[in-house]
C-alpha cells in the first residue's frame, strides 16, 4: 500500500494502538484495537474498520446518553445518522433551518429542553439495535401521537377501570386509538 498524497508514493507502515477517529468529524473519538497504516513522511493515515456501521451506531448511543449537552459537531453526526439535511432535521425539531445551522456550528448554543428533544428525535428515528432497547415501537407511536396534540387545552372526563389497569394494558388501549 502507497501513499496517494506523496509524490513518489512512500509505503505505508502498519500501525497500531489508539488511534483518533478523526473521520467521525468528532474531536474526541478513540478507537483501541484498529490496525491503520501511516505514511511515514507526511503523516496521511488509511484505516481498516470493520463494521463501520456498527462503530457509528455505538458513538451515536454514546452521544445521546451522554450527561453534558451536546455540541454542534455532536449534533451534526446524530443528523447525519439519521440521514437527514438540515432543513428536514429542523423540521422534526420544529425550529427553523437557520437556528439548527447556528447550532451545528457553534458550541452548545441550545438549551437543556432542545438538546433533550434532539436526542428524543434521533431516539424515535433511528432504527437499530440501540433503539431498540428503549422499545422502538413505544416511542414511535409517542411521536405519531404528539404530532397529533391539538392547538388548544381541553380537559375531557379521563376514566379509568381499576381492574383492568396495567400498563400493557393503557399502552395497547392509547395506540389502539393513536394508529
Ligand atoms: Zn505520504
């Protein structure tokens, strides 16, 4: 394997150890057990990561489980794991292209009740092994039935058969209706 950047295309050198993820597009990602190869004179790198797909699920779960807010760089891989541009994200947010944007750029511009949504949003979207565990269906069925929340307050008469309340019980009953 040669280099493509160096003009007389220098041999690459295996390498191996920590090596930081750089192509994530994130500033802090280190992946241990990856073999890559490096030029040894201008320091351009080829790595081998099998199940790439797989590594990109995993960062994205770390992201929306962490404790801290987001960042912007943060925000753009969860939209781009969910293969959405810009606008099509803002509009799952209900904010305008422009303030995602600004988001995207900027260090920790929204606020905690934004930075929640965004991560309810890439929760309920995204469909993988992640997702699952947090009961895919339930929260896509949520999401159907928040669209649907009207503009104005109303209080009907809520009743509820003491006998027949269990949980799987209320959650069939609500997307009975919600579908
Ligand atoms: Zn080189």
């Amino acid at each position: 394997m040669h280099c493509d950047n160096c003009k007389k295309g220098r041999k690459l050198r295996p390498r191996k150890g920590l090596y930081h993820y750089t192509e994530s597009g994130l500033p802090n990602i280190y992946l241990k057990n990856v073999e890559w190869y490096q030029c040894p004179h201008c320091e351009a790198r080829r790595v081998l990561i099998p199940r790439m797909n797989q590594l990109h699920r995993c960062i994205a779960w770390r992201l929306v489980t962490k404790p801290s807010l987001l960042s912007g760089t943060e925000i753009v891989f969860l939209r781009k794991m969910l293969h959405l541009n810009q606008r099509q994200f803002a509009k799952h947010l209900g904010i305008g292209p422009v303030v995602l944007c600004r988001w995207e750029k900027e260090e920790r511009i929204h606020r905690r009740t934004t930075d929640q949504l965004i991560r309810f949003v890439y929760l309920t979207s995204q469909d993988d092994e992640y997702t699952h565990e947090v009961h895919k269906e339930i929260w896509e069925n949520l999401h159907k039935l928040f669209a649907k929340i009207e503009r104005q307050v109303s209080t009907p008469r809520v009743e509820i058969d003491l006998k027949k309340c269990s949980a799987a019980y209320e959650v069939k009953r609500t997307f009975a209706t919600a579908a």
